[in-house]
C-alpha cells in the first residue's frame, strides 16, 4: 500500500481506494484469503502516514454470484468499508468464457447476455454501491468470439441502467481492459453513452492497479472519454455515503 500512496501523491492524485478481493464460493482456491484485520491494519498506517496529503479509501470487490447472495448479506454486515464495488466473474459457479462455461452458453450471444443478466441481479441486491469492470466478460470473450460489440445487448443494458439510475448506484470506468486482451476500457463507450442517455450520472475511475505502475493507467483517456460524452462529476465514498465532486480534465 505505501508504493500506491507514494505513486498516488507523484502522479498528483486527491485521493486513492484500495479494494481487496473478496470471494465467497467455497470451490475458489482464495475463498478464505481476505483477512479484514490486517487489510484495516495496512489501510491505518498508510491514512496515519499520508495525513493531510492523500485522502485513502478501503474498498471491497465482492465476487457476486447469485446463489451465495445471503453469504455476502451477512459477512457485509460484518465487516464495515467505504465502498462496496460488485463485480461479476462466474456466473452459476462457471468462470466467464471458460469452456464449462461456453458449454453452458455456446453462443456469443448465450454468453454475454448471461453475463449482463447476473450483473443486473448484483445491483437488484442492494448490497453494492459500485458496479466494477461491466462487461468484463471481454477479457476472455475476444480472445474467443473476437471484437466485441454491445448492440445485441442494448435492451438488456438499458434495463441494467434504469435500475441503477433508480437506485442511485454507480458505474466503475475501469481502465484495466486497455492492457488485457479486450483492448478496451470496462464498458466500452457505447455502453457508457447508453449509460448516460439513460439518465445515469454517477461514475467513477478504477485503474485496478495489482502493481504500483498501473495506478491511474491511462486516466486521463478515460475521464476524456466520459468528459466528451458529458459527464461533469466523480463520486466518492465514505463509510458508504456517496459524495459527487466535480469531474476535472487533465493534470494539476
Ligand atoms: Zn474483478
């Protein structure tokens, strides 16, 4: 966390969230990895260091699938966080675009529609404040389907957006698919214009930097792009009350 803070304060950044993984079904190989203590330990001293500096957020990824929603409802209960970012990776147990899965969904069609259905029951939860990496099911999808393309899930996405927008939930603009192979930002334009045609406003930039050198990887195309589109504010969390800052284009 100290590299991060560090890069964070260079790059000239206002404030920083950290968001741990955590996973819920039992077959996962990191099911048990998240220890809170030592996460809210690590968090303690790097707000202690960077006082009056660096504003540092602690975040949780929930891996959301639908059958151990109730698992997720009580351990979020437990375990207080400024933000809670909800992110589809399996939908029914099977990873995204892996082969059990594309036995399950054979169609491009079949697999993405899957996809943006389990995200749609993450936000109808009511247990998430952010909805992380949308259409993250590109990362594999290319490589196997090829360039995507979000047309044939425009009614599915709508729906997606009309509940967020009534629930006041966030859309991530997640820069991490610019250097995996979807070669794209996580949702692609197109899919955050709907997002904006449809009355959504509330945004936010996720670099989902494992290493200190991916921090804010290419923000500034990503606020552009929501810029251009006529975005006009970032959301922030605190102790999971959301706060709107004015969106600010380029460096200080
Ligand atoms: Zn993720």
């Amino acid at each position: 966390m100290l590299e991060h803070c560090a890069r964070a304060m260079a790059l000239g950044l206002d404030e920083i969230g950290f968001t741990e993984h955590k996973d819920f079904d039992p077959n996962d190989p990191v099911v048990d990895y998240f220890d809170y203590d030592l996460f809210m330990d690590d968090i303690a001293y790097v707000r202690d260091l960077f006082r009056g500096r660096l504003r540092i957020r602690a975040g949780v990824e929930i891996d959301y699938q639908r059958w151990f929603e109730p698992e997720v409802r009580v351990w979020l209960s437990q375990y207080p966080f400024d933000y809670v970012l909800g992110c589809v990776h399996y939908v029914d147990a099977l990873m995204l675009m892996t082969d059990d899965y594309l036995q399950r969904f054979p169609t491009a069609q079949e697999a993405y529609a899957r996809y943006y259905e389990e995200v749609f029951y993450s936000v109808q939860s009511g247990l998430i404040d952010i909805v992380g990496h949308l259409e993250y099911a590109k990362r594999r999808g290319v490589p196997c389907f090829g360039a995507f393309a979000p047309e044939p899930y425009r009614d599915l996405l709508f729906t997606l957006f009309d509940l967020m927008v009534e629930k006041s939930i966030v859309l991530e603009v997640n820069t991490a698919g610019l250097r995996q192979d979807a070669r794209d930002f996580y949702p692609c334009r197109q899919t955050l214009q709907w997002y904006y045609e449809r009355g959504g406003r509330l945004i936010t930039f996720g670099s989902d930097a494992h290493h200190p050198d991916e921090l804010a990887y290419r923000y500034l195309d990503a606020v552009q792009m929501a810029w251009d589109i006529g975005f006009r504010e970032v959301a922030v969390f605190d102790k999971r009350h959301m706060q709107v800052l004015p969106l600010v284009r380029g460096r200080k």
